[in-house]
C-alpha cells in the first residue's frame, strides 16, 4: 500500500490500495485479454450494479470485438460490512441470454456467495459460455469454489471503497480504490 501519489485525498480516506493509473492499467489489460480471447465472437457483459458501473464503462472501452451490455442489481450487503449470504435479484437482465457468451463483471468478489449464486442463476438460462471478470479479489474470505476467470488485483481482507465500491453509497466517485478511517465507520 501507499500513500498520496499526486492524487488528492479525501478526509475520510486512510490510505490509497491501488491508485488511479494502476488500475486504468490493469484495466487496459483486461481489455485487451478479453478481445484477444473472445475473436471473432460477439459478448454480452452483465455488469453487477451498482459497484461494477464505473468499472465496467471503463472495461469495456477497451474491448475490441462486438459488445452489449446488460445489467443485474441483486442485494447481498447492506449497510454493514458483513456478507448476510443472502442474495436477491432486485432487477433482471433486459435481454435473453440463450446461446449467448456471457461475462458477468463484478467489482470484488469477497466470499462468493454473489457471483456464485449469479452463475448458477444465469447457466440455467442456457448461454453458449458463461464467465466472470472482478476487478478485485479477497480470496481469504471465500465461502464458495468461485475462481474469477479474468481479475485485476487480488488484495488483502479490508473493506475497501472507490472507483464504484460505496460504503453507504459513499465514495463510489473516488478515482483510486482506498480504505478508509476507521472512525468513519463509528460516525454511522
Ligand atoms: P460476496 O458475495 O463475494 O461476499 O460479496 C460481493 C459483494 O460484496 C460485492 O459486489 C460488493 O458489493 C460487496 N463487497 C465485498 N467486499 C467489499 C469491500 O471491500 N468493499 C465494498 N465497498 N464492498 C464490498
């Protein structure tokens, strides 16, 4: 971890984990991965709201074969930091998924219970193949098989927030992914 990197904090952040450039880098990369991978075939992204949005917009920028997007809200935090393994759908996909390849991105995979419980909602709908991309990974706390087939960083187990990740619906618009003060949480 490290601290500053030209970029301005907010009050409320203790320390910057990846920074703006790491992750336009990272992202870059994914990009490209996938549109090598995915030649001459058309993808369909499911991007997780609300945490995948901005990752997602920028993903897919980066994607060189044909592209459409869809999204899923489904609840699985509330406001405290816990995984309550309960997932539910609170909006659908818009399109039919048959015969489609389907990525579904997601901002961080934590215990898995999500992204698991979102592929084995989703192979049911019968897609020609189903993947995922996360742009962070806490494998330390996985309570389910769930590998990630594309992921751009794996971090340590702190809740982190940024670049679409909120804590309360805050801090979504950070340009860096950061943990914040602990007497932030407290406040609530
Ligand atoms: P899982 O079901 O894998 O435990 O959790 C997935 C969801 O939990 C993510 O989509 C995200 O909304 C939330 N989550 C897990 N870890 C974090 C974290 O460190 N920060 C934030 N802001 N959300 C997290």
């Amino acid at each position: 971890m490290h601290r500053g990197c030209g970029e301005k904090l907010h009050a409320d952040v203790q320390e910057i984990m990846l920074g703006e450039d790491q992750i336009a880098r990272k992202v870059k990369e994914l990009g490209e991965r996938i549109s090598g991978d995915y030649r001459g075939k058309e993808i369909l992204m499911v991007g997780i709201l609300k945490g995948a949005v901005i990752f997602l917009a920028d993903l897919v920028r980066h994607v060189t074969v044909p592209v459409a997007l869809d999204f899923m809200a489904v609840s699985s935090y509330g406001k405290a930091s816990e995984s309550s393994g309960v997932v539910q759908i609170l909006k659908d996909l818009d399109q039919n998924i048959e015969g489609r390849h389907v990525i579904v991105v997601e901002d961080i995979v934590d215990t898995g219970l999500t992204l698991k419980y979102m592929l084995d909602n989703l192979a049911t709908r019968k897609p020609a193949s189903l993947k995922t991309c996360t742009l962070l990974d806490k494998p330390s706390r996985r309570k389910t098989d769930v590998v990630p087939d594309y992921n751009g960083f794996v971090i340590p187990d702190e809740f982190v927030v940024g670049y679409g990740l909120d804590y309360g619906e805050k801090y979504r618009n950070l340009r860096h992914i950061a943990v914040i003060k602990p007497e932030v949480y407290v406040k609530e």
